[in-house]
C-alpha cells in the first residue's frame, strides 16, 4: 500500500470540453509560477502522457481519439504525484478534459474552463475536428457536462467556474492570475501549518 505524505504544494486540476483552453492557462500557470514564485507547478498533459507512455488500447477511428488504459494511466500518476519517498518538491497541473478520472484526494483545487458554444465550435472547426466530434463537444458545453461532473467528482468548495471565451484581451491572464494567487496561500498555510480536515 502506498504511503501518502501531507503535501506541501498543492494539485491543480484544470479541466473543460476540449477547446476551452486548459493547456494554454495550465502552461502559462506553470510559467507564470516559476518566473514569480517560491511553488513551482509542474504541468502535467495527460493527453501527451498517455500517448508518451504507450496507456491507451489503442486508436478509436470514430472519436479519433486514444482508448484511455486508465488503470495503468493512473498507477503511473499516482508514482509522480504521490512519490513513496515524501511530498514531491513541486506541485502539479494536471490537465484533462474527464475531471472523473482522478482520485479526490489528489486534487486540492478543480478549475472548470467554460466557453460559449459558437466560440467553442470556431476553435474545435479550426483544429480540424470531425463534424460528429464537433458537435458532441458543443453539445457537452451546452449541456454543463464537465462542470456538473466536476462538482459530482470533488467536494463543492474547491470547483471554481472560470469564463475562457478569449473575448477580453486579459481574460486568460486574469485567470491565470487568481489561480497563481490560490496556490500561493495554499503553500504559505501549509507552511504555517495550516490544513484541511483530513491533514491533506
């Protein structure tokens, strides 16, 4: 059994209907953290690792996508994220569009990227998705799917909505920004002691 250490920065999910953003805010976070912090984040593109490492079961030609192996996906994750020798030196991004997929314990904030539907099917027709692809991840907008799964996957206090739409010139960098701010106060309580109830 694995041993868990009270950490001592913090695990951020930021998730959405593909197209909202989340790499773009998840790496510009990373950036912004490591040019004007003490916390370091590491950004962690579960799409690329699961390609990386090969944990899919292969190549969905109606979705075109990969077949998640979710199970291996995650004992790999759990080994970065939760390291047996002690709290990891920096905190994590992790950066998905299933917020269903991860443990509760390891996420100490869930950011929920949202976007119009007509912005969102501009974006998705601009990555050449396919028609049917399009329309499922419009429809999914539409529909909250991602955020109402979010607030079923983790405790209400730590799901935070924010507008992607690209409109405002700022609107990332603002996002960005109080997401940077959160982490902040998240590791000056660690480090004064402060915790959750279950000593996360």
């Amino acid at each position: 059994m694995t041993t868990h250490h009270p950490r001592t920065h913090p695990i951020v999910l930021i998730t959405g209907t593909p197209g909202t953003g989340k790499t773009l805010h998840s790496q510009l976070l990373a950036q912004e953290l490591a040019e004007s912090s003490t916390t370091q984040m590491k950004h962690l593109n579960i799409g690329d690792i699961v390609k990386e490492h090969g944990f899919h079961e292969g190549w969905d030609e109606e979705w075109s996508c990969w077949v998640v192996d979710e199970e291996r996906l995650l004992d790999y994750l759990e080994g970065v994220v939760n390291p047996e020798d002690g709290p990891s030196e920096t905190g994590f991004i992790l950066d998905h569009h299933d917020p269903s997929l991860f443990p509760e314990r390891w996420v100490d904030l869930a950011v929920v990227l949202t976007c119009d539907n007509s912005i969102l099917h501009d974006r998705l027709t601009a990555r050449n998705y396919p028609t049917k692809k399009i329309t499922e991840n419009v429809t999914a907008e539409i529909m909250m799917t991602c955020l109402n799964e979010t607030r079923e996957s983790y405790a209400e206090e730590i799901v935070v909505e924010l507008k992607s739409e690209g409109e405002a010139d700022n609107e990332v960098d603002e996002n960005v920004r109080r997401v940077a701010e959160w982490i902040e106060k998240w590791t000056e309580d660690r480090k004064n002691g402060v915790h959750d109830e279950d000593g996360q």
